[in-house]
C-alpha cells in the first residue's frame, strides 16, 4: 500500500520549508500560527470600559441615549437630564422653568450632531439645540399647538429629520421651520407636506 499523498502538489524543486507546510500536518500546524498571531493582536487592542453612575455624578441611571461629540466629550442622555462627561466629571443640564436658554425637558431621549458640529437634543416637549459658545440651548417645538415629543434625529444629503410617535417631520435648520410628512396608505411615496401648526 503507497503512503497517501497531499491534495496539495509541490515540485521537487520546492525548499524543504515548502515541502513541510505542504503536507496536511504543515498545513495545520500553519493555521494554528495564524490563529495565535491573530490572537495577540486582538489581545493589543482589548478595550476598557468603566461604569459611571449617579455615585460618579451621572444624573440618573436611566440612560437613554450615548454620544460622543467630534471634541471627545460624552454625552447622556437620562431621564432627569442631560449630561456631558469630560473624563473627569459631569457638566448636567436640565429644564428650568421660565428659562428659555434651558433644555426643552429634563428627559433626554436622543442626541445627535450634524455636519456642522452642533450638537441637537431631542425631548418629549420637542427638539434642542446646544450653543456651545453661550453653553445654553434654543428650543424648537414640533408643533405651536400640541406637545410632540422628539426621540430620533437624522440628517441625510442635508436634510434634517426628526422622528415622533406621530410621524415623520422635516426640519429647516436655518428658519426653524418644521413640516410634518403625510403619507398614502399604501404608498411609498409622500401625498403632501404640511407645515406644523
């Protein structure tokens, strides 16, 4: 009986090297190196993680929403504020009654920033913009005549939208304008833009 040959086919000329990994034992043996490389460099980049809680200063342990900002800051969103992380401590910001340059609401359910670096905020009583310069906010509501809470924001090509348990809105940025998207039952295209009253 003839030993049994390798699937694999070396020429004599090959290095006794190549000979070796050419038999299904070298085959293995070479996967296992790679296997163990591949190992120790994903043991280089082992990440850390630490907890923060309300004992580090956190407003609440009720996080809806995490982002950090192209400065490196973290940003959470809790149902009793919002709360920008430095690494050392906690800047909170909350609604304030009769402060109009305060969150809209305490609870913040989602955080976003654009393209331009600002950084949006939205709450059940509508959506946020953070000045950075001032460290104060201005406050859009979805509509004048009903609270609508905001808890997505998206920018695509340019085009802000925030998402509401009441539909889809549109957000001009520049005037502050807010339409609400209708669509046709069974339809993938918009029936018509209205403006939010």
């Amino acid at each position: 009986m003839s030993p049994r040959r390798s699937a694999l086919r070396v020429d004599a000329d090959a290095s006794p090297v190549i000979r070796r990994f050419s038999s299904r034992i070298g085959r293995t043996a070479l996967a296992l190196c790679a296997l163990a490389l591949a190992s120790t460099r994903a043991d280089a980049q082992k990440l850390q993680f630490r907890a923060l809680t309300p004992d580090d200063g956190l407003s609440s342990s009720r996080v809806a929403a995490i982002h950090e900002d192209s400065r490196g800051f973290m940003w959470f969103g809790t149902t009793k504020g919002l709360n920008r992380y430095d690494g050392y401590g906690f800047a909170i910001y909350r609604h304030r009654d009769g402060d109009s340059t305060s969150l809209a609401a305490s609870n913040a359910l989602t955080i976003y920033e654009d393209a331009q670096k600002t950084l949006w905020v939205g709450t059940p009583a509508g959506l946020s913009r953070y000045d950075r310069e001032r460290d104060a906010f201005q406050n859009f509501r979805v509509s004048a005549t009903d609270t609508i809470q905001v808890s997505a924001i998206l920018e695509a090509q340019g085009t802000f939208w925030l998402g509401t348990a009441r539909g889809l809105y549109k957000f001009d940025r520049a005037t502050g304008n807010i339409w609400r998207r209708k669509w046709t039952a069974g339809r993938c295209r918009p029936r018509s833009w209205r403006r939010s009253s």
